[in-house]
C-alpha cells in the first residue's frame, strides 16, 4: 500500500520539511534506500549518510540540524524509533487471514471460538478449548484441552499450547514454541533412579507478550508459570516451571532461567545468561549476555556482568577476592607510595 508523505505525517504526526505529495511504496534501510522509499535516522552517528541515500523520505528528530540541503524530505517526530515502528506497520504486508476454519483442523466439538477467527491446516483444538475474537492460529498448531488463547493473537506454525494453559491478547507466539510442556522435576529413589514429579500446573501467559520461535515455557509442578504483562521472549529461551516473569521485562535469546526464580519488572537480560532456581530479583535490572545470576539481587536498576568457568571452589576463593578488588587495588597504590616516601628518606 502506498502513502503520501502528508498522510504519513499525518500518522505519525510529524512537521515535513520537503515535498508534501512524494508518494511513499515502502519503507528500507537509509544505506540501501531507493527511490519511492522512506528511511530514519534516529542514531546521530549515522547522519552522515543522510546526505548520500536515495530515499526519497527520511524519519529524523525534530531537532536534527544538517549541514547542507539534502534533496529528500525529511518527516520530523518526537520519538524516530516508535514513529518508524509505526511506520513499518503501515507497509508490513501482515499476517491477515480470512476468518475461516480449514476443512483439514481439527477442532474439538465444545471448543468456543470468538469472531473472526482463523485457523489454518492441520492445526488441532482440544476439548473444551477457547480462542478469542480476531486470533489466527496458523497450520499446525496445538492447543491443547481446556486452553484458553485471547484476542487478537497470532500462533505461528508448529506453536505447541499444552493443556490448561492460559494466554491473554494480543499475544504473538513465534513458529515452534512450547508452552505448557513439564517441568524439570526429579527424585531419586533409594536406588538412585530418579523418578518423575507430576508437573499438575499450567502456563499463564498474560496480555501484550511477544515469545520467540523455539522458546520453552514449563507449566509450574503445582500453580502457574506466569509470564506478566508485556514481556518480550527472544527465540531459544528455556523458561522453567513456577518461574514468574514481571511486566515489561525483555529476555534475549538462549537465556535460561531456573525453577521458581522471580524476575522484576522492567528488566534486561542479555543473551545465553543463566539463572539458577528459587530467586529473587529485582526490578529495573540489567544483566549482560552470558552472565551467570546465582544469588537474589535487591538492588532495583542495578547492572551485573560475569560468570568465569573455573574450577568450583577455586570460583568461590577467587570471587571473595575479587569483590574486593577496588579496595585491594587502593590499598596497594597506598603501600607503595609509602615504601616510596621511605626509601626517599
């Protein structure tokens, strides 16, 4: 779909600077933009190559200043980055279905769905199921009895809702995500086999969360695994049973969190972190790709880095050192200033 440049302002209600009527057919990257496009700049290092793109629109701050004219035009917003989401919306070909149940589901009798529904080929819905109004459910997808999937939501092929499970709208689930399979629970017996505890829990996904393809969730062994309110799961992320993930918390990919682990609110973890089990941790943290969390962390907007692989003991000896480092450091510089200052004298 194409847009003028004065529609698109409209939109995103911005000020233009340029030519008005240009008309827009997409959007591309400012280093390989073509004519009929438009790009953003919304990082001040890259405003160099402003000058050279062959878009014919560009997204900038509002305070953006150039140092020559430009023969494109530019469209001025508060926000490049949530202007550009927007914008991306606006030529995304989309996911639009037809409301319409393939003749090759299989949808389960007392299964209750909402309006505007669509699912696609080999997909399967289980007994007492329910999908919300505007969802599509993509082929091959499962859900599982007594499921519940809100409003508009989006399950891509191969999804995997085991039963009982719970998510709310506007939820995207990437290709071949699990959610609902067992937890990791384990005994051993007096023989040393382990034996397997009953995983009774479910998966409570709430509204606006994003998971990513190959992702794991486990149902919680008794109660719920809860995923809050707008959180974004990267692919390739093992979430494990009981875990609670608060509001607006992002997760990158490879990421593992243990059994029972409370992560806060409005958190950033890196890529192939590990978490172990039975924390708490606090909100606003920020822990870079693969650090290792062993412990609760209390401190809100607190950053954390590291996990060096060594020997276990020769890790703990090294790491009551190591905290102490800054100070040790301090104490040194002292030292040897006074064995300078005495051998002065």
């Amino acid at each position: 779909m194409a847009y003028t440049v004065r529609q698109i302002a409209q939109i995103l209600n911005g000020s233009i600077d340029g030519d008005e009527s240009l008309v827009i057919q997409g959007a591309s990257k400012i280093d390989e933009a073509i004519e009929g496009t438009i790009s953003f700049i919304s990082n001040p290092k890259y405003v160099s190559s402003i000058y050279d793109t062959g878009a014919s629109a560009i997204l900038v701050g509002r305070s953006l200043e150039l140092s020559k004219a430009i023969p494109a035009t530019l469209v001025r917003v508060d926000d490049v980055n949530v202007s550009m989401q927007k914008l991306l919306g606006l030529f995304s070909s989309g996911d639009e279905q037809d409301a319409s149940i393939s003749n090759l589901s299989s949808v389960a009798p007392n299964c209750k769905l909402g309006s505007k529904v669509h699912i696609g080929e080999f997909s399967f819905l289980g007994d007492r199921s329910a999908v919300g109004d505007n969802t599509i459910i993509f082929p091959q997808v499962y859900i599982g009895k007594d499921a519940v999937i809100g409003s508009n939501c989006k399950l891509y092929a191969g999804v995997r809702i085991e039963d009982r499970c719970i998510i709310g709208d506007n939820v995207i689930i990437h290709p071949n995500a699990v959610v609902g399979s067992d937890g990791f629970g384990f005994v051993p017996d007096d023989s040393g086999a382990y034996r397997k505890v009953v995983q009774a829990g479910n998966v409570v996904i709430e509204d606006d969360v994003e998971i990513g393809s190959n992702t794991v969730i486990d149902r919680a062994t008794l109660g719920s695994t809860i995923i809050r309110r707008g959180v974004k799961l990267d692919n390739l992320i093992q979430i494990a049973h009981n875990v609670e993930i608060k509001q607006h918390t992002v997760i990158a990919a490879q990421a593992g969190i243990a059994g029972s682990t409370v992560v806060g609110a409005n958190s950033q973890i890196g890529g192939q972190v590990g978490i172990v089990g039975h924390l708490n941790l606090a909100d606003g943290i920020k822990v870079q790709a693969q650090s290792g969390i062993a412990s609760s962390i209390s401190k809100k907007n607190s950053k954390w880095y590291g996990s060096p692989a060594i020997k276990y003991f020769n890790y703990l000896r090294s790491f009551a050192i190591f905290k102490k480092l800054p100070e040790l450091k301090k104490e040194i510089a002292e030292l040897k200033q006074e064995i300078k200052e005495l051998k002065n004298k």
